[in-house]
C-alpha cells in the first residue's frame, strides 16, 4: 500500500507540465483579445476612411466643379477616396442649406472569435 502513495505523492508535487495547463488556459482568452484588438482596428481604419471620403467629396463638389459636376460624379468620386477595410459604404450626394452634402453609411461587423456584433457606421460633411 505505501508503494502506490509514494507514486501518487510523487506525481501530485510534479510540476513538470504546469507551463502547457498554464498555456492551454490563457492562450483562448489571449487570442480572443488579439482578435478583438485586429477587428477593432479595422473598424476605427473604417471610419476614419469614411470621414476623409465624405470630407473631400464635399469639398470636390463644392470647390472642383469640373470634376465633380454633377451627384453621381460626386458619389464616384467619393468613392475613390475611400480606403477602409472589409466593407463598402454608401455614399450619397445632397445639394443643402450648408452647401454641397455628402453622407456615407456602412454597416461593419465586429468580429471577436467567438462575438460577433453588426456596427453601424455613418459619416456626413457639408462644404459651402
């Protein structure tokens, strides 16, 4: 009978594999947050891109009418100035009190392993 406990005494103080359980339970959580951090980056890279299309498209509307001279060559031409990631805004051309508007909505899934959530996003500039 001693033999048996000696053994199970033995393994029970064995730290041999305790790297690979700590590994094993912290590396789903890690990965998760990487993931997380990627998607979230993509997203601010997005809307950044959506601000800087709308901005000048507006700007092109209002200050190059050779260029942008009409709502549709407005639109393209905001479309060419966009430069986000993993999604294609709407882009849409007013004429209001402001001056020359233009607006952008995209809809942008966040994506965190095993989350996922569906983000809204919208840009509007108006140039005299």
């Amino acid at each position: 009978m001693t033999a048996p406990r000696r053994t199970l005494g033995r393994l029970w103080r064995d730290e041999g594999g305790a790297a690979a359980v700590e590994f094993a339970l912290v590396a789903p959580a890690a990965i998760m947050l990487l993931a997380g951090i990627v998607s979230l980056s993509l997203l601010l890279l997005s809307v950044g891109g959506m601000h800087y299309a709308v901005e000048a498209a507006a700007r092109c509307a209002s200050a190059m009418p050779t260029v942008c001279t009409s709502s549709s060559a407005t639109v393209a031409y905001a479309n060419t100035r966009y430069s986000g990631a993993l999604i294609t805004p709407t882009f849409t051309h007013v004429a209001a009190a402001c001056g020359n508007q233009v607006n952008a909505t995209a809809t942008f899934t966040l994506d965190v392993g095993m989350f996922r959530q569906s983000v809204p996003l919208s840009a509007t500039s108006c140039f005299p």
